[in-house]
C-alpha cells in the first residue's frame, strides 16, 4: 500500500468512527435529523432485537421519536473499542461495544444495558453511512436512582 492509500484508509477510518459518535450523540440528545442523516436513504436494515426491525431510517425514526423524544427520558450512549474493516474503498463493517444507560427522570427507574454493534457502512456520494446495524444485549440491569434534597 502506497502512502495516499494509506492515508485514504485512515480517514475513512476516522469518517466512520466519528459517524458513530454522531449518531450515539444524537440519539442522547434527541437530535432527530442527525440520527436520520448517519444511515442510508432507501432500503436498509437497522434490527434492534426487541425494539424491532426497520427497512429505512424514517420507520426507524418515527419509533425513536415516539418512546425517547419525551421530557423524562434521559439517555447515555457510550460506544467504544471499535473493530472497524475497510472491505474496499466505499465499504466497511465494523463491530462496537455499547454501554447504554438510561433515566426516567419522573419515577427515578434506571435501565443499563451492555451489547454489541455489528455494523455495515456504505460511503455515499463522499459521505459514509450506515447501511445495515444489528445489537444485541449483553446484560441488563434495572433499578432506582435516590434523589439527596439539599
């Protein structure tokens, strides 16, 4: 591999880490437009087990809207250790893990949740996207956060 090979391949490497970043962080903070951009337009695939099984990111979108688009819901994403490889120039897959926390500020109820991305990305006209995405569950815990009054 030459040295412009080399470079093209550590930024796409780069460009899709950070679209997963983007995504994690749009999901925490109920940016609905920036979740839709990081996937494909068209035909994809996003199975989040339990949650369900989507076709295209509006579907996707319409259900995330609904359940996390809510005053109480507080949520953290924390993806990390990506194993990211570059199956040609505008194709990759990737695995992530993720530790998920979340936070019904009305009733104090916590969820965590641990698992793992399995991912395929697509560049589209100069921009990678998320062109299939599957989690599953590694473990979960639920419980109740104690407010202090000062």
């Amino acid at each position: 591999m030459n040295l412009e090979e080399r470079i093209a391949r550590l930024e796409a490497l780069e460009a899709i880490q950070r679209l997963k970043h983007r995504y994690l962080n749009a999901c925490d903070l109920k940016q609905v437009e920036t979740i839709r951009d990081c996937f494909a337009a068209g035909e994809i695939l996003i199975d989040y087990g339990p949650i369900g099984i989507f076709r295209d990111r509006d579907s996707f979108v319409a259900l995330y809207q609904e359940l996390a688009c809510q005053p109480r819901v507080i949520d953290l994403h924390h993806g990390s250790n990506p194993e990211i490889d570059l199956l040609s120039e505008d194709e990759a897959v990737a695995r992530w893990a993720l530790c998920y926390f979340n936070l019904d500020a009305e009733t104090g109820a916590t969820r965590q949740l641990g698992g793992f991305y399995q991912d395929r990305y697509r560049l589209i006209d100069g921009q990678w996207r998320i062109v299939e995405t599957t989690f599953r569950g590694h473990f979960e815990a639920s419980g109740v956060c104690l407010q202090r009054s000062a």
